[in-house]
C-alpha cells in the first residue's frame, strides 16, 4: 500500500497546522513536522482544513449511476406537465425511461392513456421520486409483464426497476463515473442497497480496479441463500477487494413510503381512510429479523410511518437483532428512546425532510411535529447516520448536512427549525463517529481537505462545500491540486 504524508493541514476543530502520516491504510502519526517517511507520497495542503472521510449511509449506487442519463420530470405539477417534459425531451429510444415524479399533490392521476397518446406504442416507464412507484405505457407494461398499465406501487414497481436494470446494457462507465463524483464530493464510503446481489457485484466491479470508495454492500432476502453458499457473513471482508468492500446488512421493508401514501401509519391519511401499507406482519417481521441474527447479519430496516416504526422496534427487540431503522420519518415520542435502549441506528436522509415539507404539510398535517424528527433522535440518546437515498436525494453528504442543520435549501424559513442538528452532530453522522471527528493514529487512513472549516460554513456554503482532496486508506481518490 501507498505511504503519505499530508503536510501544513488545519484539523476541523483545531487549527492548529500539523502533518499527518498514513501508511498501510491507516494514520501512524499526527503531530508538527513530522519527520518523513522513506518514499512516501508528499502532499502541502497549505493550511486547508481536514477532516475524516465522508459516508453516505444509504444509497442505490447503480440507480444513482444511471439517474443523469434518464428524463427529469421532477419538478412538475401535474401528470399532463410530466408527459409534456418527457415530449420535450424528444427521445429517440425504444424504450422511454424517466425519473422523479411526485404525484401526491397532483390535480390528475398519471395513467397509462397519457403515455400512450403521447408515445403511441412506445414503451415509456417513469420512476417515481421515492422509488416506490412506476408510472407504464401500455406498451411497456406488455414488455415487462407487468400486472397492468398506469401506476404501479411497492413490489409491482419494484419488480419493473429490476428488469429496468437488466436491460440497461453495461453500465460501467456510468458506475465509475458515479463514483469519481461521489470522491470529489469528499465521499470515501457508502452503505449500497441496490437491488441487485450486491456483494457479487461490487466485488467484481472492485476485481476489475474501481478502487475509489468503501462499500459496505446490503444484502436482500432472495439472495441469502447464494451469500450461505459463499460463505459472507455480515462484517466480513469480501475476498480479492482488499477491504474496500464488506458484507452488509439484509435489507428488509416494513412498509412504503410518504409520496405513495403506503407509509403504515397509526392514524389515517389526511387524504383519505388508508393508514398505508405493512410489507410483513408483525410475526413475519420478527422472524426475518431471526434468521438475520442466526445467520450473523445486521438488518436495514426501512420503516417510514409510525406504525411501521413502532413494529420495526417491536422486531428489534423480539429478535435481538441488530442493525439500523432506515428513514424513520415519523415517530412516536413513546419510541423515540427505544433506538438508545435497544442500540438501534437511526438511518435518516436529511433532504428528504425538505423534498417533502409540502406532502407533509398536505397527507400529516395533524402530526407533522413528529415527522422527519432528527434532533428529538439525537436528544433522546439515537446514534444517526445520514445518508441520500440516492437517487431519490443527491450522493452529497454536503448537502445532506446543510439540510440536516437548516432544514431548508432556499430563501423558504427552516421547516420545524426545532429539528435542526447541530453542526457538531451532522458532522459525526457523516462520518461515522461517535465522540468526535478529530484524527488519530489507528483510524483508517481516509482524510479529506477542504478550502473551508465546515464549522464556520453557513448552510449554502456547506451545500457547495469546495474539497481539494479525497484520500481512502492512503490512496488519493480525487484531487484539484496542482
């Protein structure tokens, strides 16, 4: 492995100039003019700040890659809009795919006659926002063998964005084009939940030398039998990456999500009777939860309405898994200690609290107080990670922290400024550290440096956050230095 040396460096909460040595993958030394390694890598940082690399906690990194080259329809008011910017966008492929629909304040209903006036047998599938729905052409719902046409919820849509995926053809540059951005964004490791079987696949992409970020890669129930088959157990390194990837958690649903309305809530929407959807029962839940313990794996457990929340906690503690509760967007103030008690980890996504201020404001109006609810987890003892959601937010743990501290990203006030985080939190939830965010030796050699301490950085400057350089385990991964 590559030694280095980074000299003349500010550490975020410090300020003190100091150089800090990285050999075999981890810091050796940190202190004021370090004597040199013989044939290390030297790098001047000139006083910029550093700081531990950056995690995204929760991402579909192959969706994510393939976002940018998709139609956005986000943004539109209505289906009639959507259909127009997808007209607009003048596609010449066989098969139309856009992205980023959010039809819960919508005035019309995103059929299928729409498309198909629109695309005349064509195939045309737009994702929603959320990921949670998918909105077909006649034409397409004949090509995937979908159910039907027009809106598709849960395990209908995602079984259309799984075979979306299949014919996507190689994504190769697309992946390492996503994670190049992801490094120049100060990104040296991501939780990936593709669904796909995910530690296959990273493994492979790392074999064949896409070496730019740490993956803890997540695992589905369908593939826990090939995992078995291979030996993987959760935390264990996965062999020929050198570290870079290592088994994750099962990735489990417990209901839907806010924009579809399938949240599992204790109260019925403001829009209609339905409380949304429960993905298993509450026996169901515990015993996937079992198995997870019994065959050593964590579990990622979506759950976003407070029902869901509740019986995600319940599972918790029936099965003594362990593992994290992904999005909790609305909670009971009955649960909120039960995440310190039980040592379960509040994965939330930050921007999504802005994303969906209006939905909120429409569908749980009566209860919006509790709803994406971060510093109420942080005061009741949650250990937070943050994360994207990518593609539903962007792979920026920037901007993750901007909305994380201001709960706004425009000249609108903050949205229930009583959750904001405090800047000292948002860092170490992006960090992955529990009692600070200083360096030390023994850490894992993944630094970053950037033209401005992130503790003096207003919100839109954290947004825009300038990173000159990206290092994972001593090897530099992104630099704009000279």
């Amino acid at each position: 492995m590559e030694s280095l040396m980074l000299r003349r460096v500010r550490v975020i909460g410090d300020g003190r100039l100091v150089d800090i040595a990285i050999d075999r993958g981890h810091i050796t030394a940190v202190g004021r003019a370090l004597d040199p390694m013989p044939g290390a890598n030297q790098i001047d940082l000139d006083g910029r700040w550093v700081m531990p690399g950056l995690w995204d906690a929760h991402v579909h990194f192959t969706q994510w890659a393939r976002f940018l080259a998709r139609i956005d329809v986000s943004g539109t008011s209505s289906a009639a809009e959507a259909v127009q910017r997808l007209v607009a966008a003048n596609p010449q492929d066989a098969l139309i795919v856009g992205r980023g629909f959010q039809d819960a304040l919508w005035p019309d209903a995103p059929t299928a006659q729409a498309l198909d006036l629109a695309f005349p047998g064509r195939s045309v599938v737009v994702v929603s926002h959320d990921l949670h729905s998918v909105w077909l052409s006649s034409a397409a719902a004949a090509r995937f063998g979908a159910p039907s046409a027009g809106l598709l919820r849960e395990a209908e849509a995602f079984a259309i964005q799984v075979a979306l995926g299949k014919v996507a053809g190689d994504d190769t540059a697309l992946v390492r084009a996503a994670a190049q951005r992801a490094a120049a964004r100060g990104v040296v490791g991501i939780h990936d939940l593709e669904m796909a079987d995910n530690v296959a696949v990273w493994q492979g992409r790392v074999l064949a030398g896409l070496r730019t970020l740490r993956v803890h890669a997540g695992i589905y129930p369908e593939h826990l039998d090939a995992s078995d088959q291979r030996g993987w157990v959760g935390g264990s390194v996965v062999p020929g990456t050198d570290g870079r990837v290592v088994v994750g958690a099962l990735k489990v649903f417990s209901d839907g999500s806010l924009n579809t309305r399938t949240a599992l809530t204790y109260e019925p929407y403001g829009t209609d009777a339905s409380v949304g959807h429960a993905a298993h029962s509450p026996r169901e839940l515990a015993n996937l939860l079992r198995e997870a313990r019994a065959r050593r794996l964590e579990v990622a457990l979506h759950a976003i309405g407070d029902l869901a929340v509740t019986r995600a906690l319940d599972a918790f503690e029936a099965s003594g898994a362990r593992g994290s509760i992904e999005h909790a967007q609305l909670i009971r103030a009955a649960d909120l200690p039960r995440f310190a008690r039980l040592r379960i980890i509040a994965s939330v996504q930050p921007q999504h609290a802005i994303d969906d201020r209006e939905v909120t404001d429409a569908v749980w109006a009566d209860r919006a107080e509790r709803a994406f609810a971060y510093r109420h987890l942080l005061d009741a003892g949650a250990q937070l990670w943050l994360g994207s959601d990518a593609p539903v937010a962007p792979l920026d743990p920037w901007v993750t922290m901007a909305a994380a501290v201001s709960r706004t990203d425009d000249e609108q006030d903050s949205w229930h400024a009583e959750q904001e985080l405090p800047r000292e939190a948002a860092l170490r939830a992006s960090t992955r550290r529990l009692h600070g965010v200083w360096l030390v030796p023994g850490m894992p050699g993944d630094v970053i440096a950037m033209e401005t301490d992130p503790y003096e950085a207003t919100a839109p400057q954290l947004r825009q956050m300038s990173v000159a350089l990206t290092v994972v385990g001593g090897s530099v991964t992104h630099s704009t230095l000279s």
